[in-house]
C-alpha cells in the first residue's frame, strides 16, 4: 500500500479532497486539476533517486529541470528509488519508459562529482550501491543548501551536507550511526522537531521546509505518494538525509521548485 503524506509545514497546507475535473495547462507539464470550490490546481510529477542525484519527470514522461508552481497548488509527488525495482515497475508506462539509464546516470554524476586520486567514480558508485541502497527526499529553501565551491546548483557547501565524508563516511555516517541505513526517525513518520518553529533546524529559521524528508528505500515494492498544498513563494531545492557513499554531499539540488506569485 503506498503511503500518502501531507505537510503543514513552511510551505505545505494538509490537502482538503473535492471534487476534480481534469485540465491540461501549457505553462507547466505536470498534470493538472481544478477544485470546484476551491479552485485549487494540482500539479503532478515523478520524483526519482538514483546514486547520486535525482530527477523529474511529468506524467507523460518527460523530464523537467524544475516544478513552476503557484501558491494555492496542490503539489502531487509519486517519489521512488530506482533501486527499487519492484516500485520502479509500479509507474505509468510512459514514466517507466523515461526513467534515465544507468549510462545516462553516470554520465550525469561524471559531469557534477569531482573524483578523488587513486580510485575511479564507478568503482565508489558500485561501493555505495553495495553498501548504501537508500536516499530520502528532503524540500528545502535554497536558503538552506549552500552553493558547492564554484557556484554550481549541485553539491556541498558547509551545512549538513558539506564537507566530504569519503567512500565509507565519517564518525556516525553509516550503519549502526544517527546517519546511517535504518537511522532513527526518517522513515514514513519523519523526524519529530524539524519544521516551522524549530530554531536552527529545518523550519522557519532556516526559510521553510516545503516538504520533510521521506525515506526511499531500496526494498519498497511501491512508489510513495506525497501531497500538500503549497501555501508561500521561494525558490525549494531537494536534499538526501541518508548517507548514500562518497556522492553523498552532491544530493542537494537548489531551484527544483519554484513558487511564483501568479
């Protein structure tokens, strides 16, 4: 059964259900829907994880560099780990169909991951495919994912994901560490104490959470669904909490969403 979550954090608002109709609108490729009574857009995407990084893709399949939403949309994510076959088969064929391959993934990290002396980028990505199947998908303000060293949209900075905790981690970074696989607290029911009010967190201190992390596991027979309804402006990024290997630092993405006012 998959799972739905609803946020009422910074930037979400729980989703109240009504009654639909469909509609298509050109602006943005998501799908699309209007509230009777509360004129409520929906927006729907495909949110993937692979080793390291993440991509989106609209319902027919095609990939987005970013979601340009509206407050008062209703944002839809299915969310799911490549890893994860049995879930990866769960998509619409169309989605399936368009999920990038393993060539193209590569290619991607070649082009983002700086590789160490001594070693090749695929022999650490095999590692920590072994070693660290899971991710999570975090969606934060900007505000809080520092540029990488040369201004890039991609990679770490000094906060939680800064500095580089090498092939096998640091103190804590790894099984049987806070950071680790099965780390407490970042499963379906989230981290308790991170969100709006919580100072030096993830929430209003830090310009907002559009959406807490959800663990994607690379066992899950499903995709997770997650929906909520964007109530503020501001440019979002994704960001994994799960130590994945040496890529790690790498899987936070700035501008994936932006919230315009209309």
């Amino acid at each position: 059964m998959a799972l739905t979550g609803t946020s009422a954090l910074a930037g979400g608002s729980i989703v109240h259900p009504g009654t639909r109709r469909p509609r298509r609108d050109a602006a943005q490729r998501g799908y699309q829907q209007v509230d009777d009574d509360q004129q409520t857009e929906t927006v729907r995407a495909f949110v993937g994880s692979y080793h390291w990084g993440y991509f989106v893709l609209d319902e027919d399949g095609t990939e987005l560099d970013r979601l340009t939403l509206t407050p008062g949309t209703e944002l839809r994510l299915t969310l799911f780990n490549v890893e994860a076959d049995a879930a990866v088969d769960e998509l619409p064929r169309a989605v399936r169909r368009n999920v990038p391959s393993s060539e193209e993934r590569a290619e991607r990290n070649e082009d983002a991951i700086p590789v160490p002396r001594g070693t090749t980028l695929e022999t650490l990505h095999d590692a920590a495919e072994s070693a660290y199947p899971d991710h999570s998908l975090a969606i934060l303000s900007d505000e809080y994912l520092w540029n990488r060293p040369g201004g890039s949209d991609r990679g770490p900075g000094s906060g939680p994901w800064g500095g580089h905790h090498g092939p096998h981690g640091g103190p804590g970074w790894g099984p049987g560490g806070p950071y680790g696989p099965g780390m407490p607290g970042y499963g379906p029911g989230m981290m308790p104490g991170y969100g709006p009010g919580t100072p030096g967190r993830w929430g209003s201190g830090y310009g907002g959470t559009l959406a807490p992390p959800v663990y994607l596991w690379h066992h899950a027979t499903v995709p997770i669904e997650l929906g909520f309804v964007v109530n503020t402006t501001g440019s979002f990024g994704f960001a994994c909490t799960v130590y994945c290997g040496y890529g790690h630092p790498y899987m936070a993405e700035r501008s994936r969403v932006v919230v315009n006012e209309d």
